[in-house]
C-alpha cells in the first residue's frame, strides 16, 4: 500500500487483471499479443496523473485481494458481465486501452482477437 501512496500504482496486479479481461474479451487473441497489450495497458496506466493512479492502484489492491479469495479468474467474468461502481470503471479502463492497443496495432482482428487476413 505505501507503493500506492508514493505514486506507484502495484503493476503485477493490475497486469494479471488486465491480461484475465483481455483473455476473456478477445479469446482468440494470441498470448504473444496479449503479453503486448498487457504491457502497453500497464505502461498506461502508470502514466496516469498521480490523484487517478492512486485511485486505479487502490481499486487493483481491493480486486488483487477479491481475486484471492474467490478466483481472479472467476471475479473477472464477474466483472465483465455486471459492472459494479467503481470497480466497473476498472474494467472499463482496462477495456478502453487494451481495444485501442489491439486494433491500432493489428486493424485486422477480429472481435474475438482472431486474426483476419
């Protein structure tokens, strides 16, 4: 928590949820791809303004220890499906960066993250 504080916002944590949403939205989208948009997702939200990266921090603690308990996983496909305040807006974020990464970079995928030659 003091890495949060400091402005560090915990970046296993909220790459392992990001590459779950990204695993989840776009199936068929190669692990290689994925470890890329991952790590632009990450890269991202990092560069966030200090009073965000807090707040994005603070809600990757609360959904890194949720996703302990019952699954990260599980609490994903939750999360996916139901937005919930503020956790939802997590998932949104995730979402907005990982979609314009991916179809940025390869503007032939497919919605499920197959590629569409």
């Amino acid at each position: 928590m003091a890495a949060i504080l400091k402005g560090r916002p915990p970046a296993r944590l909220i790459a392992e949820f990001s590459n779950h949403v990204i695993a989840t939205d776009l199936p068929a989208l190669p692990a290689e791809r994925r470890a890329d948009v991952v790590a632009f997702a990450g890269r991202r939200i990092a560069a966030l303004p200090s009073p965000m990266k807090l707040g994005v921090g603070i809600v990757a603690v609360v959904v890194g220890g949720l996703g302990r308990i019952v699954g990260l996983p599980r609490l994903t496909a939750v999360l996916v499906r139901r937005p919930l305040p503020v956790l939802g807006d997590y998932v949104r974020l995730v979402r907005s960066l990982s979609y314009a990464y991916v179809w940025e970079t390869w503007p032939s995928t497919g919605p499920d993250g197959s590629s569409v030659d």
